[in-house]
C-alpha cells in the first residue's frame, strides 16, 4: 500500500505543483525518489508531529495541498488536538497519511499497532476517513485525495499486502462499498476495511466450501460512510460480518451497527471481527498477532457457521 | 513621541476600555490577559502591520495569529477599531448566537487569520504560513502573540527549532512576558529564564524592549535584514491600566462587575483626559 500511494501522490505532484508532502523524519528509502524529483514539494517537518500538523495547517492557509506523513501513531494521535483544531476546524486541505496501520509494524510493539486510529480520526467534525485494503484500493483512495478539499486521513498498511482486486478501481467512488464478489441476496454479507479484505476473501472462500452463500464487499470508505449500502445489505442478508484490523470499538463495525440498528423491518444479525480494546502485550508479526485476536478466516468462518440459521448449515 | 506612537496610544487605551466593557458584559475571564497585551496590538495595527480593512484577505497583507487565544477580546477590539468591522459588534462578545466567543475565532469575523484558544497551536501553524510564504518570494510578514505560560507549551519549541533551522525570515513571534501563568508567577512554575539565551540559541534573533512603550514596541517589531526569524520579547504587566488588575492572577479568571466596572473605566477614562 505504500509503494501505491508514493506511486500515485508523485502522479499528483506532477499535475499540482500546490501538492506539497510533509514527513515527519519517516519514510526511509520510500520518500527518496519523490523528495529527489518534487524538492519545492516536500519537507521534512524533523519528530515533530505536533509541528508538523500546525506547520500543514499554515501550509494549506497559504493555498497547499498538504499530506503529512509518518507511520503508526505518530501523525494522528500524538497531534489529535492540532487535527482537531488546526485543520478540522478551519476546514484545511491536509491529508494525514500513516503508514503501518493495525498490527503492520507487529513485532515492533504496542507503541507501533495502529489500532484505535480510525475510530479517533473519524471522531474529528468534518474528517474523511478513509482505510484501504490493499494496494488498488490504497492507489484509488490516494488519487480521490488529489479532488478532496477539506481534511482527510488515510490510513494504509506497510508494504507488500496481498493484491485482491482484480482491477485499478479507475472510477472508484467516494463513499460507496465496493462490490468484490457473489450475489448481494446471499444469506452471508462479509464486509472488510482497514487492511482486512484478505481475511474476508479467505474467509468468503471456505463458507463456499461448505456451501453457504457470501457476498464479498470492501469497505475502505468510514466517514462518510454508506449507511445505505450497508442497510440495503443487511435487508437482503441474514448476517452482515465486518471484518477490520482495528479496534471493534468506533471502526467499520460500530458504523454497520449504527446503520442497521435505523432498520424497522426483518434485517440481518450483525457479527463483528476486529481487535478487542485492551492492550496487546503479545510479540509477534501482523500474521501472528491477527490469530491472537482471531482475526483468521477458520475462526471467522466457524463462528459465521454457528451463527447462520440452521437450515444453511 | 511621533504621530504613529499617539495613535498607537489612542487605540491601546480604546482595546483596554473595550476589553473591560466586553469581558463585564459578555461575563468572561481573562481581562488581565487582554490588558497586558493591549500595547503590542495596538503597534501592531497602527504602526507596524500592513492591512487593508477594507480587504481583509488582501493577498499582500501582513498575518497576525492570536496564540494566546484568551485574550481574544483584545484581538476582535483591535479589528473593530481598524474597521474590519462595526464597533457595536464587540457588544455581542460571548452572548448567545453571536460570532465574538472568549477565545479566538475565523468564522464570520473579518480580519481574523486563525482561531485559537488551545495553548501551543499559533507558532506552527504562523511557521508553516511564513514557510509558504517564502517559498512564494513575497515579503508579507507572519507575527504570532504567545503568552509567557504558553512557552510551556512543547509544541512551541518544535517550531521554535523549524523556524530557526529554516531561517524563516519575515516569521515575527512576540512574546506577552507579564510573568503571570494561570495559578502562579512563570518563576514559580515552570521557570523560562535565560528566555533570550533559549531563543538565540534556536537561532532567533531577539529583540527586547517594554512591552507598554509604543516607541520601542514600533522599532523592535520593524522589519530586520537578516535571514533569521525575529522574537520580540515584550515586557509588559499584566492587567496593565487598571491598578487593582495590575500584577493580579485573579484577574486572569475574574470579570469586572457593578463597582469594579466602574472603577476601571473611570480610572482608563481618566488617562484619556490626561
């Protein structure tokens, strides 16, 4: 996802010379190419993420596109109150990305997991959130970047992620669930976002196995989000799943609850997948650290078994 | 004293007064804090900043961000004064439905660059203007108010280290140094002396002069050919014009009512018939 989204913001650089990327001493050997061919476009704003948030707020007054960039934590929660106050509040072109996202940078600790992110950026008034799944989605985010104003956060993960759409999402739209695979009148909803859609299409892959219906939808879009799309899902199936590698408090699952908790009629039962919000003390990579949460498409797809009406089972 | 200096005096006794009315009508704190800084706003705006009231986003304009947004009341007398906008605004301050609330704030204020309030935020986000501002070539300056408590801010020394190491030339900071934090002197609680020495070992050149004194205010707050950015350390006094608001913490917190009110107008009043 990263390399997707270098790869896409010098394509915007090159269109926009008000592009403008600000790290915060991160990105080594990622960044290099862009700051060599854009030097009048990128800063390095040095450990100062406090800074370099208000730094891309005055950046932006002055007429820039801005994209701050670090990884983890750093550009979002150890500056939430810049975010809040400098760029939410006065409705500033910045865009925070953060690389790393959920358990990508695992071994690295608790200080390194990226869990809570999205729950806290899409709290700021008037934030767009947005969580890729892989590098298409992650590519196709960064350039709806390029037409948003106003502040935004995307969130990636680190690097070499698992390609599942099969194509560049060129006329991907702002807000909207992305259809992926099956039938939407399935009796199985399965919805992924933060880096999740691998664990669904697996997931998606043995409930077929077993014969039990799925659609398959990525959903990298938080705020704002698709509360139709996701009623409209949940009208036609007997369970919506939502999937995500981050906290199940105020992430991709809180928002599906929300949406069909305004359902009046016969609607499906929702089952939420994510990291439970108490601090992981567990060493390990993100594979390893995902099963420790049971985030793994066996435990998924046992527990969507159990749950479905007996006459799928 | 020259014509810019009187009018620089007019207008910090007009903040003053209107600072008093506004903090007693609206019933909000901070009128010690306003006091304090009347003199430096008021240098500002007569004699240093280029503005056009008329045109408050005037691309050539010098910027102005209140850091130490409580002391808002001063900044919105300042700019009715200029004309930015009707006076009789400035009777809406914190009253419900009106844009004037007790910190800073952009929205439906003209003149107004930066809403404030949250301690620490107004020196980078002035760094990154001045930063987009020079990468432009122009020469519009960017001045930023900080009050002394706010240097205990972290976020201020990031940029203090930014602005040093780019050499932001035209980035003016201007420090409120009444000595007075929110519970206790700054010596008591979190001490900031060497100040100057910190700064100039961040790669400011600093300037110091009283913080009251059109004068000095004027010369130290002018422009300066080095590629460096400036800090202006202003010594002032809080609740500066009222006697029994001078040197006061209580008058961070406390809003002027029935005799006090009186008092205090009488006794700025009576300076402006002197």
């Amino acid at each position: 996802m990263r390399d997707a989204f270098v790869a896409e913001l010098s394509h915007l650089a090159e269109q926009d010379p008000s592009v403008m990327l600000v790290t915060g001493d991160l990105g080594f050997g990622v960044l290099t190419d862009f700051a060599r061919r854009f030097p009048n476009q990128y800063l390095n704003a040095g450990v100062a993420e406090q800074n370099m948030a208000g730094i891309a707020a005055g950046l932006a007054i002055e007429g820039r596109r801005v994209f701050t960039y670090s990884i983890a934590n750093f550009p979002t929660l150890r500056c939430v109150e810049q975010l809040r106050n400098d760029v939410c509040y006065h409705r500033l072109s910045v865009t925070v990305v953060a690389v790393g996202g959920g358990f990508a940078y695992g071994p690295l600790g608790f200080s390194h997991h990226a869990t809570e992110d999205v729950a806290i950026m899409s709290a700021l008034p008037g934030m767009r959130v947005m969580a890729p799944n892989d590098p298409i989605e992650a590519r196709a985010c960064t350039r709806l970047c390029g037409s948003f104003d106003g502040p935004t956060y995307l969130r990636l993960g680190r690097n070499g992620e698992r390609r599942i759409h099969p194509e560049s999402l060129a006329s991907l739209q702002e807000g909207k669930l992305i259809h992926v695979a099956g039938s939407s009148d399935a009796p199985v909803a399965l919805v992924a976002a933060c880096g999740a859609l691998d664990i669904a299409a697996e997931t998606a892959d043995l409930l077929r196995r077993s014969a039990i219906g799925v659609s398959l939808w990525a959903c990298p879009f938080i705020a704002p989000f698709d509360h139709d799309g996701v009623r409209r899902l949940a009208s036609d199936a007997d369970l919506l799943v939502t999937v995500e590698e981050h906290a199940l408090i105020g992430g991709l699952g809180t928002r599906c609850a929300h949406a069909i908790a305004a359902l009046t009629g016969r609607h499906a039962r929702h089952l939420g997948f994510g990291i439970p919000p108490e601090p992981q003390h567990a060493v390990g990579d993100q594979h390893y650290l995902r099963s420790r949460v049971g985030l793994t498409a066996e435990r998924i797809s046992e527990t969507i078994s159990a749950a479905l009406p007996s006459m799928y089972r | 004293m020259g014509s810019e200096a009187i009018t620089a005096a007019k207008l910090a006794l007009r903040i003053r007064c209107h600072a008093i009315r506004m903090t007693s009508k609206g019933r909000s704190s901070h009128v010690g804090s306003v006091l304090s800084c009347a003199d430096i706003l008021a240098t500002l705006y007569a004699c240093v900043m280029r503005v056009r009231p008329a045109e408050p986003t005037w691309p050539k304009r010098d910027r102005f961000i209140m850091s130490k947004g409580h002391a808002g009341a001063g900044v919105y007398a300042v700019l009715a004064e200029m004309g930015f906008f009707p006076i009789e605004r400035l009777d809406t301050h914190c009253q419900n439905g009106s844009a004037l609330c007790g910190h800073v704030a952009v929205h439906g204020i003209p003149g107004v660059e930066f809403s404030t309030g949250s301690l620490g935020h107004g020196l980078p986000v002035a760094t990154g203007m001045a930063y987009a501002i020079k990468a432009r070539g122009e020469d519009c300056r960017t001045f930023v108010l900080l009050s002394d408590g706010e240097l205990d801010e972290g976020s201020n020394w990031e940029a203090f280290l930014f602005a040093g190491h780019h050499r932001l030339r035209g980035l003016c900071a201007v420090i409120d140094y009444n000595k007075i934090q929110s519970l206790a002197s700054v010596s008591e609680t979190l001490a900031l002396e060497p100040l100057a020495d910190k700064f100039r070992a961040f790669g400011w050149v600093v300037r110091e002069c009283d913080g009251h004194n059109h004068m000095e205010l004027s010369a130290a707050l002018g422009a300066e050919s080095i590629d460096a950015p400036i800090v202006v350390i202003a010594n002032t006094v809080k609740g500066r014009g009222v006697s029994f608001m001078e040197h006061s913490v209580l008058w961070h917190y406390r809003s002027p009512q029935g005799e006090e009110l009186a008092a205090a107008l009488a006794e700025l009043e009576g300076v402006s018939h002197a």
